[in-house]
C-alpha cells in the first residue's frame, strides 16, 4: 500500500501527508513507510507519523494526526498529547483539522525530530 491508497477518501489527510512530505523532503533524505495503521517518516529510525484517529474512535476530533518524535517534551497547547514511551523519547500528537495548521512552528518540530533520526 502506498500513501495515497492509505488515505484515499481523505482528502485533508492526503493534503496534510503532501505538505508534510515537502517539510522533510526539504531536509534530506527519507523514506516514507505506509503499513495498515499510519504512514511514517525515517531515517534511521522512525520521527513523524500520519495516522487516521476514524480507524480507531467512533467519533475522532480530526481526520488526521501528526504524531513527531522528540527528545524532549514540548508543552505547546497545540498538542492533543505527549507521551513518554522511552527514557529519550516523548512522542507529540496533533490533531490536523485544516491543512495550513502546517506552519512554521510544525515546520520547526519536523525539523527538529528529522535532525534525531539521524
């Protein structure tokens, strides 16, 4: 399965998945992972995450989450949550209900979680 066919009927997820192939593709090179449950940005390890909350909630708060890997906690509002799931990883999901909510402080974290994947 590729990116498109994982958000088919999608379209504010397939626009968010497009903008933000564009942020990291601007910082080098990444491999993009498409399973059943969310598409993936890597390098050596995996650092940003689209996934459709519809596929697992009844009645989701947005089409699509932006979940970016960090080495710290960030404590913007924007996030819905952080999760500390290792010692040097918190985890950051936003909830995308309009493609232009990919702005530059977003920018900043997909940077900044790109740059950690090493």
């Amino acid at each position: 399965m590729n990116p498109e066919e994982f958000f088919a009927g999608h379209d504010l997820a397939l626009a968010v998945f497009e903008k933000v192939r564009s942020v990291v593709e601007q910082q080098g090179q990444v491999e993009i992972r498409t399973s059943k449950s969310q598409v993936a940005f890597r390098r050596r390890r995996g650092f940003a995450y689209l996934w459709l909350p519809g596929q697992y909630l009844a009645r989701p708060d947005a089409e699509v989450v932006l979940s970016v890997a960090l080495g710290r906690p960030d404590d913007s509002p924007r996030f819905k949550e952080v999760v500390h799931p290792a010692a040097a990883h918190w985890m950051h999901h936003l909830e995308i209900n309009d493609w232009d909510e990919i702005d530059d402080e977003v920018t900043g974290w997909l940077r900044e979680a790109f740059d950690r994947a090493g």
